[in-house]
C-alpha cells in the first residue's frame, strides 16, 4: 500500500509494504551520494541490509536515545556531510526512531538550504507518528525540540518486518498515539485495539491496518494544516498533559507515548471511553503514573510553547472518532489533577 502527503511546497510518499527496507531502489532512482544516518542500538543486521544497497555510502552512527538531538551531534552530522564532499542532490537517510528521524530531518532541512531525505522508521512511534508531518527538530537547554524546522521526507519506508527486534516497552509506548489517533478520528481503529490490544506484535495480522489509519488521519490533518495553526492541535491529544508529566520526569523514567497515555487519562471525562481506555493501556503495559505532582505540571503547562496569555488549547474527546479544541484558562487545568 502506499500514499503521497500533498503539502504545498512538497510531496512526501509513503510505502508501507513488508520487506520494502530491503529493496529500497525498486521503489525510486537514488541518483547521487547516501549517507545513513542511525543510532548505534539499532541492530547492525538492518543497517548493514540498508548500507549493502549503496555503492560508497556514508554511516554515521549518533548514541541511543534523546541526548542524541544535541547541538553538538547536529554540527558533527553537518561536519562529515562537508568532509565527504555532499552537495545538495545527495540522499541523507534517517534509519531508525523518532531521535534518529528528528534529527536527521533536521541536518537536511539546514545542510546546503535543504538536501534530499528518505526516512526508515524503525520504531512504533515513527512508524505510527514521527515520520510525517515534517516537524525536524533538535533539544537545547534542556527544552525539548525547540530548534528545529519543518521539512518533508521525499519517501518514507514503512517496513513492519523492522520491529521484529525493538523492546516491548518501546513498541507499545508507540502504540499509544495510534490509540490516540483512534480517539480522535477513527472509531474502527479505536475498535482495533479494544478486541486485540492484548495480542499485538510485530507479527500481527493487525499491525499494518494500525499504522495505515493512524498515518492516513495525520496525513489528512496534516494536508489541511501543514504548520498547525488550528486543526492538527488535535493530533496532540493527551499532550498537554503528557508533556508536563514526560518534563516533570526529566524526559528520562517514563516514554512519551507513556506520558500520553496518561495524559489521556486525566483530560478524558467520559466515563465509558475513559474506562475503555484503561483497559487497553493495561493491556499494552502502559504504567499507570499516580505520584504526579499537580503544582510543577501546572508550571510546566504555562511555559509550554503553547501556552498564551493565560489560556491554553486542549483536546477533547466526547465521542470515540470525535475531536474539538477548547480554549480554557491555564488555571482550570487543575480540575484535571483531581485538585
Ligand atoms: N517529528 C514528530 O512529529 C514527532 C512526533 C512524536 C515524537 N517525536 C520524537 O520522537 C522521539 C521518540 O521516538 P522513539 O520513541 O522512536 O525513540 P528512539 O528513536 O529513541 O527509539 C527508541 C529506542 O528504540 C531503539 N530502536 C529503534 N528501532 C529499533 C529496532 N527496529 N530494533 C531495536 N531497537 C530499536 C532505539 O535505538 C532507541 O533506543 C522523541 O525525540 C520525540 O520528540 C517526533
Ligand atoms: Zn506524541
């Protein structure tokens, strides 16, 4: 199956097709130099398929993890671009999450105006969510994604055979934001998980038919507001909160699909949908977080990018498939904490 993102100064295509990471020239013509760019925890097997396409590619590795969207790993990316001589025709693939897609995305966006970028996602969340949209981004003082740009993939490859070997907790913690976008836009996908949160793998019959909704609802929100002005807010259902609760744990104990699923949690005033919802977290190993301290998430909220003036945009999820942003002082808040 494939698709193409409409957006008005690019286009990005979509495969989502079981084994395409391992042909990837059958699908376009990569005329010009490749650099992977991967973290050094992806296994060496998916890079090697990768690099064994590309007479004379270029890896570079980056650490695991969000330290990995730095300043300094993005001036090193930009360095061995020069070093080995890439002009702007040439191919920068990000193989990998969402850190290795943000910030690759981003290298790409700034390496000579904008050079040609392919994306592999090779973790649930990038697959479900990340790699389209065109939001690229690095981390700086501790603030999360607050240098960055928006750039649209050329391709991306959406290869469930990849998540054969990602952990359990970061499979599931991906999951979340297909549940989120269930919620927001797609009541069969919502349905989905509520008949078969238990038994998803890499190797579910099901896993495919989760990622095509969850990426033809972004894509859709995404074509109608590309910079999110109004409509893609509601994509960051369950985010207001789960970014105070992800930032009040120093972005470190809990996953950010964890910190919205809890975020959904607490926002959602539906007692059947919020009752749904707790079974199939329970179901996919979500933790549910209690020791949340009301006051240091309040703050957060206030100096959350996007909070103006005293009020805040929040989602809000009445009917599963349903969404609406309501604008609600940052002080109202509170009632969400229980306090
Ligand atoms: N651009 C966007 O629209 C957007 C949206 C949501 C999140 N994000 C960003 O995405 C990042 C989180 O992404 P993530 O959850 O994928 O984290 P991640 O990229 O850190 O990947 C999670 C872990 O899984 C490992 N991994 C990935 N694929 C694997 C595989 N196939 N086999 C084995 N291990 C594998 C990685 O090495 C890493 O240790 C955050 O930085 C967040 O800000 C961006
Ligand atoms: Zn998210």
């Amino acid at each position: 199956m494939e698709f193409t993102v409409e957006l008005t100064d690019a286009q990005s295509r979509v495969i989502i097709e079981k084994g395409c990471h391992t042909r990837l020239k059958d699908y376009m013509d990569f005329d010009g130099r490749v650099m992977v760019v991967t973290d050094d925890n992806i296994p060496d097997s998916l890079k090697e398929t990768v690099l064994g396409q590309f007479d004379g590619a270029v890896l570079a590795e980056v650490p695991q993890g969000e330290k990995a969207k730095s300043l300094e790993i993005y001036s090193h990316l930009l360095a061995v671009l020069l070093e080995n001589g890439f002009s702007r025709k040439d191919w920068i693939i990000a193989l990998g999450g969402g850190v290795v897609g943000d910030l690759a995305g981003f290298v790409a966006s700034t390496y000579k105006r904008g050079c040609r970028f392919v994306s592999i996602p090779t973790s649930t969340l990038a697959q479900i969510d990340s790699s389209i949209g065109g939001k690229v981004a690095i981390n700086m003082n501790g603030i999360k994604n607050c240098v960055g740009s928006f750039y649209h993939p050329h391709t991306v490859f959406v290869d469930t055979d990849t998540l054969k070997t990602l952990e359990q907790r970061h499979f599931y913690n991906g999951l979340v934001e297909a549940v989120k976008a269930g919620c927001i836009c797609d009541e069969q996908l919502f349905d989905l998980f509520k008949e078969h949160a238990a038994e998803l793998d890499a190797d579910s019959p099901y896993l495919e038919e989760i990622i095509t909704r969850s990426l033809l609802i972004k894509r859709d929100v995404v074509q109608q507001d590309e910079k999110e002005q109004h409509l893609r807010k509601i994509l960051n259902f369950g985010h207001t909160v789960g970014h105070a609760i992800e930032s009040l744990y120093n972005l470190r104990d809990y996953y950010h699909g964890e910190c919205v699923a809890n975020g959904m949690l607490m926002i959602e005033e539906n007692g059947q949908i919020k009752s749904d919802l707790i079974s199939i977290f329970t179901k996919m190993h979500i933790p549910f977080i209690t020791d949340i301290d009301t006051e240091k998430c309040i703050e957060f909220i206030k100096n959350d990018k996007k909070a103006g003036g005293g009020t805040i945009d929040i989602v809000k999820v009445d009917r599963i498939g349903e969404a609406y942003i309501e604008k609600i002082e940052i002080e109202e808040m509170r009632r969400y904490f229980g306090s």
